[in-house]
C-alpha cells in the first residue's frame, strides 16, 4: 500500500485566544499542495510495528507514523502489525504540516489494511489526540479551519501555483507559541474578510525576531510577489496564476534556501 501524505500551506494565521489547558485558539484557511512525503505500508505475519524513514534521523520511536499506527491499535483493540517505511520531502520544523500529514496517512492507510472499519470522523478524533492538524489531513480537504485547528469546513479555492521556500533553519513551534510577544488577541473575522485579503500571519513578527533566516528570505520573497510564512515557519510561500512564473523565481534562489513549486490542492490524491 503507497500512500501520498501531502503537505499544507496556512494562507493566514490569527490567533484568536488561549484555552485553560495552554491551546491556542486560532482561524486559518488550510490549503494542500501536490508535494509531500510517502508512506510505503506491508501487512506482517505477526504483531510487530516495524518503522523506516529515508532521514534515519527521523526514525524513532516518537515519529507521528509510529505514534498514529499505536494509537490505531488501541482504539481499535486490534494486534496485527506492519511495515512501516516513509519517504520523507517535506522539510521538518517549516510549518507544512510534514508530521501531522504522515500520520493521518498512516491512520487512513493502517484502517483499511487491518480492516478496523473506523469512519472518518473516529479517525480525526484518534488523530487530534496526535496533533491538532491531524484532523485537516484525516479528512483531506483544503478547508477553514477554527477552535485549534479541527473544527473545519470545506473551502472551494481558485487553482493556484505556489512558490515554497525553507531557509537553513528549523522553528520551534513550542517556542513560537510560547512567546510573550506573540499576538493572542486577534478579532474574529469571516470568510469574506479573508477573500478581500484583510489577514495575516500572527507568528511571523515574532519568528522573524528570532529567526534571522526567516527575516532574510522573506525580505528576498518580497521583492517578486506578496509572500507570507505558512504556519509557524520556517517556509514561506506565494501564489502564482502560472507555473512557469513560479519555476522561474525558484531558478532564482539565493543560495542557503531550498524550495520547490507546488499546485493547489482541493482534496487529498487518494
């Protein structure tokens, strides 16, 4: 079984409040993109959980695939096992989604090879307990997205080509939520809002203070087109009517940065 676990872009990000248990509150609008990791899933004879990654690195017993494929296990009471291997692209600590996306990836996969029957909800709710966008990538469509990030609504986009550029940092999201100079406050807005481009990203001032290369690349982003850091960094993106305008400025990196171009997504491949 080959799974695609695609990859995510927040076309905005407000932060709207705080829970008592630490959780921000948040509205953004979640878009796929065609770039992402795969998971390469094989039944076993017996109940072993064995987990691969091409970034051996990555490999370890607290990966979200490892995790979710547990998780699966104990919801459902099943004892069948599995091998594991990911493909892995999507930069870690850029704010794509990487982690969150091989685990709903693994849930989906795993819930149909073991044939535990879970509906999609049940597994958004497994998920959720794995990381508040798991749910988005459970369900596979680009959406709107409040409370923590699973209370989602299918949103319609236009076609897009993006521009995703990672400079040579990692962010810790932790840290970033943490700040005492982060914006936690923002008004609430509605959809029309955001079609008439009244958004932004609230992490990005304070990624920028702290992260230098963040700061760098987006000041390089700017000089072509409107460009805004998805999640909490460290990547950066902006949309194109074209591919070929995308791919140009990609030729056009300065060195220290990786990126690639990406479609739009409305609905997860498979």
């Amino acid at each position: 079984m080959i799974i695609s676990c695609p990859a995510k872009l927040n076309l905005f990000l407000h932060i709207t409040g705080r829970r008592a248990d630490g959780y921000h509150l948040l509205q953004t609008v979640f878009q796929l993109i065609d770039y992402g990791d795969t998971l390469h899933i094989n039944p076993r004879s017996d109940d072993a959980l064995c987990f691969t990654c091409s970034e051996p690195a990555l490999a370890g017993e607290d990966n979200l695939v490892l995790r979710a494929a547990r998780a699966l296990r104990d919801a459902t009471g099943t004892r069948l096992g599995a091998d594991l291997h990911l493909d892995k692209r999507i930069p870690a600590g850029a704010g794509l989604g990487g982690g969150s996306s091989d685990a709903a990836s693994a849930l989906l996969g795993l819930n149909r090879l073991w044939q535990t029957g879970l509906d999609e909800d049940a597994l958004a709710a497994i998920g959720l307990r794995l990381g508040a966008d798991v749910p988005l990538f459970v369900r596979g469509r680009s959406a709107w997205a409040e409370g923590v990030g699973e209370v989602l609504i299918p949103v319609d986009l236009p076609p897009r080509f993006f521009l995703v550029i990672t400079p040579d940092c990692h962010v810790s999201t932790g840290e970033i939520f943490s700040h005492q100079e982060l914006t936690r406050d923002t008004t609430a807005i509605k959809m029309a809002a955001f079609l008439e481009g009244h958004t932004r990203n609230d992490c990005e001032n304070v990624v920028r203070s702290l992260y230098p290369p963040v700061d760098e690349a987006l000041k390089w982003l700017n000089q072509f087109a409107s460009a805004r850091m998805t999640g909490t960094g460290a990547s950066l993106f902006a949309a194109f009517d074209s591919e070929q305008q995308a791919i140009a400025l990609l030729n056009r990196l300065p060195q220290g940065m990786q990126g690639f171009v990406a479609r739009s997504l409305s609905e997860r491949p498979d």
